[in-house]
C-alpha cells in the first residue's frame, strides 16, 4: 500500500528539517573559515576561475567581497532557518540554490566534495518541488522533488560501490587500510586490526556490496530502513575518523525522500 498524504507531509519536514540543518553548520563553517586560514581570500581563488565569459567573473567580484561574503552566508543562514521552520517559499528555495551556484564557482567545483553536490542535489530537489508546485499543485510537486532527491542519493551509493569493485585494491581489501591510514588521526599502527588482510578484504566486500544493492531500497520500506541505517552508521565513521562532518548531513537529508519513496514504490 503506498503511504498516504500524511506520510508525505511527516517526510517534507524530515526533509527540511535536515537539509536546513546542514546548511546551518555549513554556513557557520564558511564564516568561521576567514578567520583560520587565508584559503578563503577571493583575490587568491579568483585566479582558477576562468576569464570567460567575463560577466561572471564581474559579478563573483561583487558578491566575494569580504563584507558581501559575510552578507551572502547570513541570508542563506537566513533561509536555512526559514526552512527548518517550514515556511520557505519559492523565492527563498530559488534563493537558496543560487547561493549554492555562487559557491561553487567560489571554490572552482566544490570546497568539500561530494558533500557539496549532494546538499545542490537536496536544494535542487526543494527547487523542483516549488517550480512545480506553483503550476501542478505543492502534492505534485514534492512528489517531484522527492523522487529527484531518492534517485539521486541512490545512484551516488550504486556508482560508489561498483566502481570499488572494478579496482582490484578494493576487491582484495589493501585499498582499506591505505584510506584508513589518511585519517585525522594519522596512519593506522602498524598492529592495527584493519591491517589484518581477511578483515580488510571481508570489510571492503561488505561495503562494495551494500553500495553497489542500494537502489534495491525502492523495494520494501523496511529495506530502506535497513539500508538507510547502515548509510548512517558508514557516515559516522566516516565523521569520526576524517572528520567529514557535512557527508554526514549531507546524505542523512536524502533519506526521508528515500523511505518515502519506498513506501510509494509498493502501490
């Protein structure tokens, strides 16, 4: 049985909830940048971006400036909160996705990764619900936005696992070590248990496996539970060990789209 409006509606705030959530820490983390390190200074940064076409450059010149900067991150503070209090509108979605571009022209890609794309991807998704929203009605629309976001999320986790399993390193578990030895805390002892190569190789076919079967989470909504939980606990460790606060957040938004969709796939 496909879950019901209500159902939908607990999923939108969840989405929400964790999205504006996201962007709350992020913004406090790109205010907080300036401070620590000159890796932020626009003069530096505006080298690597392309001299055409030129518009673009001008316009980055005037938003990038140190106080426009300050100004640019509290508005999307701003409209993160309005999110998280469920009263942002398309205005404040289209406001957001566009600070979102600018950003990523600011660090030539992203400043942290896949991270980055996957809270664009969560903006899109909220983008989608509002366009479409405003001409078919807000329950099409976040269907919309919903499917967006579930697909995306689970085509990230599917590429992940089976490129792993496309490079012998990881089929044979010494790529695991050799990432774990990057973490913050620096590389692992030399007697570590992730070291041993039966750990390593079973751990690396755990992962290579669940990432490459997520999309089989569309199937039932206590298989999406299952794979989502599993994706929480990867995330933390992966918190914990690198310190890559926003995959955390990043991914933990796209998975009230993902079990709502589940729930719609069994109709």
């Amino acid at each position: 049985m496909a879950l019901n409006l209500a159902d939908m509606n607990q999923a939108i705030r969840a989405f929400e909830l964790l999205l504006g959530w996201s962007l709350v820490l992020q913004c406090l983390e790109y205010l907080r940048i300036p401070a620590l390190d000159r890796v932020s200074d626009w003069p530096l940064l505006r080298r690597e971006v392309p001299a055409h076409p030129a518009w673009v450059r001008a316009v980055l010149d005037v938003l990038l400036t140190p106080r426009n900067y300050h100004v640019l991150m509290a508005l999307r503070l701003v409209l993160a909160l309005g999110l998280m209090s469920g009263g942002l509108g398309l205005a404040g979605a289209a406001m957001l996705f566009a600070i979102a571009l600018v950003l990523l022209l600011r660090w030539r890609g992203a400043f942290n990764g896949g991270s980055d794309f996957m809270t664009l991807v969560g903006l899109t998704g909220l983008l989608i619900a509002h366009l479409v929203g405003a001409f078919k009605g807000m329950d099409v629309g976040w269907r919309a936005g919903l499917w967006y976001v579930t697909l995306q999320s689970l085509t990230s986790y599917f590429m992940s696992g089976w490129v792993k399993l496309l490079h012998p390193s990881w089929r044979s578990g010494r790529a695991l070590p050799q990432f774990l030895d990057t973490g913050i805390y620096g590389p692992l002892a030399p007697d570590s248990v992730y070291r041993k190569p039966w750990l390593a190789r079973g751990i690396s076919w755990t992962f290579t496996v669940w990432e490459g079967l997520f999309p089989l989470a569309l199937l039932d909504v206590r298989l999406a539970a299952l794979f989502c939980a599993v994706a929480s606990v990867f995330h933390f460790l992966v918190f914990r060990h690198f310190g890559l606060n926003r995959f955390f957040w990043a991914w933990m938004t796209t998975y009230p789209a993902i079990l709502w969709c589940a729930g719609q796939s069994l109709g």
